[in-house]
C-alpha cells in the first residue's frame, strides 16, 4: 500500500512543478530527439551504402578468380567453382543466396545512332536466379518480357541500362544498340541487344554500368559458357561476416590456390597484381571495396560521436542546475514529509520516481520532434553533392530507427538525468530535519 501511495506523490509533485521542470524537459526533448535523429541518419547511410555496395558487387563474401593467362579479367572456371561450392558447403556459413557474374572492365563501348558512350562496367548476369534484384530496381522504362508479351525481345538479347548512359544515347526501351567489347585474347567483338530497362541509378557504383545475359557475355568474351568472373555469397547476418570469411578461407585453401585475406582495397590490388601460375582465389568482404568510403563514414561517426557526447553533456548541466534549484524550494516541503513519518528513502524514491516519469515524457516528446525532423529533412536536396547519392534512398537522405540503437540513446538520456539527480536528491533527503523545516536559514 504505501508503495503505491508513494506512486501517486511523485506523480502528483510531478504535475505540481511542472512549471519548475518545463526548461528541463525542453532540454530533454530536444536533446533526445537530435541525439536520435542523428544517429538514425547516420544508420540509414551506413546501411544504404552497405547495400549498393552489396548489390553492386553481388554478395557480402565475393570470391573473385584471377588469372595470370587473362590479363585484368577476372576468371573463375568450372573446376574451380565445383571446388568453391565444396569449400561453401563444408564451412557452414549458412548463405541466404549465391549468384554468378561475369565482369567486363572499362573496355566495353555501347553505339547507338551515331553516338557511343564507354562502359566502367558490363556484367553479365543470371536473369531468373537474380530476377528479385532486377525487379526491385528503380525503373525509368522497363520493357516486360513474359508469355503475356511475346513481341518482346528474349532474356537472352536484352540489356539494361543505368539511366545516365541511356541519357547520354538518347536511348530508350526497345531500341537496339550495339555493344563492343575485347575477347580474351585481345580482339574486338560485337553484339546487339535490345533495352530491356533503364535503371536510375546515377550513385559511383552505377554510373556508367550496364546489365547483360551472363551466357551471352560470355561468348562474347570466348569464355565457355560455364566460366564466370566472381561468385557472389549473401549471409544470413552481415555483423559476423569477417567470422565467415575465415571459415571459408579455411576450407578453400585445402581445395583451391587462394590469395591471402586483406582488409582494404589499396592491399587488395598489391597481392593480385604478384605474379602466380594458374587461378587464385582471393575472398573479398565489402568493407575491403569500400574502405575509401568507410573513411568519409568513419569521420562522419566521429562528428556524431561528439554531438552525441556534447548533447549528453548539455542535458546532464540542465538537469543538474534544475534539481539543485527545485530542491532547494521544496526543503520545508520534505522536512514536513520527513516529520509525518517518511523516511529519507521515501523522499529519494519519490524524488527520483519524479525523475522517471518526467524522462518518460520527455521521451515521448522527443519521438515526436525527430518525426518532425525527419519529414523536414525530405525537402532537403542532396543530389548536388557529388556521388552522395550511395548515402540516399530513391535520391533522399531517410533514416533508419535501429532497436539497439534507440534502446542505447533512450538508456544514454536515463543515465545522463539520474546521474546528475542522484547527488542533489541525496543530500536533500540526508539533509538535518531542522534545517529542511527553516527552509536552510
């Protein structure tokens, strides 16, 4: 009974000096909701690149072949990928999907009316095991190949486009272009295709990009139809995925001639570039393709990492300055509760009780503010800043409420407020009966 009693007091006193607590839970609110908003952008960026990224470079482990007799193509035969698959299976890294792709360097050259336009890359791709990829890209024009419309063009003779290059060709959906790559061994080659999409995507990694059946490509390239470039692997969970990689590793080097791990790209192109016999594989993690833009994330985390600490810092001097204040009005006030009969532990539970809820409501105003926010920060533009479109979402700047994340900020704003009450609480509550009566004169 006197536990609940207790409730109802501090609730009572809460709403009694609301007016005492408004400039802390001004500072609360606005504190908690910037500290979350930045955070939430900051997790939307890191996740957004993450995934281009991921699907730039097809898989969160990529196994990449290289082979001394190609030159820079990048070769995976069937023998070694049966062995890959082994390696795959024996590991037990519990993969989600796996994909195929053949790479074209920056050698491929798309003609249409008059015009040409050099590629950075031609993939060549396998259209129905990558067919939820293709269907969840954004779309300028998409020609729709089924038994529905049997005027369209086969898989097998469609590409598509990044809009940029289509822009650039004056190209779009149904038109036939022709696409010029190099051969194995060195010789020209050509191929025509139909538009089967144009893809907004004007990001690093899709810039100058075009899609292509992986078979077709292939022969293209006088590779056998089985041979590919890279094997993409997608994991279940991306936090243990260097845990992964050193299984795989383990397993393939039994199997394969493999490359050694490294962890960035400027070591990545020194070991691919030492001379070997025959095909090395090198198993490559994301963060080594991005290690470039893991710096400009990095420097960012360190600008919200010290927002995040000064907001901290700003709500624990408010809190502090406010309780010492309200504490010292309401003396008299416990020193009656204290001569009725409470104990000193009452008054703290009260007192903090008071410090729960008045946290709770803070919260719930914040949660409000960064909504706010967020609906504010979609009128923003952010296309002008060259190459941050790998950082958005359909070209805006969204956010992403992690549990772990909110559950750290809302467990920050609890610990930063009960600290900086619990001293001041406690010396009022330990504080001699007759000086809390005469209100300390």
């Amino acid at each position: 009974m006197k536990f609940f009693t207790l409730i109802v007091l501090a609730f009572k006193y809460l709403v009694r000096y609301r007016r005492r607590y408004f400039f802390l839970f001004i500072a609360l609110s606005m504190g908690f909701s910037i500290v979350s908003f930045l955070t939430a952008v900051k997790d939307s960026m890191d996740t957004n690149v993450y995934k281009s990224a991921q699907d730039h470079y097809a898989g969160d482990i990529v196994a990449v072949g290289y082979d001394s007799s190609m030159g820079a193509l990048n070769y995976l035969n069937a023998d070694t990928q049966a062995g890959l698959y082994q390696a795959v299976e024996k590991a037990g890294i519990e993969e989600t999907h796996i994909v195929e792709r053949t790479i074209f360097g920056s050698n491929g050259v798309l003609y249409f009316n008059g015009g040409a336009v050099r590629l950075k890359y031609v993939i060549g791709v396998d259209w129905d095991n990558e067919a939820s990829y293709f269907d969840s890209l954004n779309y300028r024009e998409r020609l729709l190949v089924s038994a529905k419309n049997p005027s369209a063009a086969p898989e097998g003779d469609l590409i598509y486009l990044s809009a940029p290059v289509a822009s650039q060709l004056n190209a779009r959906a149904g038109d036939s272009l022709i696409l010029e790559v190099n051969t194995r061994w060195g010789q020209k080659n050509t191929g025509v295709f139909i538009v089967g999409g144009i893809v907004e995507d004007s990001t690093i990694f899709g810039y100058y990009k075009a899609y292509i059946d992986r078979l077709v490509l292939n022969r293209l390239l006088l590779l056998n139809d089985e041979d590919c470039s890279l094997v993409g692997i997608f994991v279940n969970d991306r936090r243990d995925v260097e845990e992964k990689r050193a299984l795989l590793q383990e397993e393939l080097q039994d199997r394969l001639q493999t490359g050694p791990i490294v962890y960035d790209r400027d070591e990545l192109i020194k070991v691919s570039a030492e001379s070997h016999d025959g095909i090395r594989v090198f198993l490559i993690t994301l963060s080594v393709y991005l290690s470039e833009v893991a710096d400009l994330l990095d420097a960012m985390n360190i600008i919200a990492y010290f927002l995040y600490a000064m907001l901290l810092i700003i709500m624990m001097v408010s809190a502090l300055v406010t309780y010492r204040l309200i504490l010292h009005e309401r003396r008299r006030e416990l020193g009656t509760m204290r001569a009725i009969g409470f104990y000193g532990a009452d008054i703290r539970f009260i007192l903090l009780l008071e410090t729960f809820g008045l946290t709770l409501v803070s919260l719930a105003a914040g949660m409000i503010l960064v909504l706010l926010f967020q609906w504010l920060v979609t009128f923003i533009p952010f296309t002008w800043f060259p190459s941050f479109e790998i950082f958005l979402q359909d070209g805006k700047l969204e956010t992403l409420y992690l549990p772990r994340t909110v559950a750290v900020n809302i467990l920050a704003v609890f610990v930063s407020l009960f600290l900086a009450a619990i001293v001041p609480v406690y010396r009022s509550s330990r504080e001699p009966l007759p000086n809390m009566l005469n209100g300390g004169r």
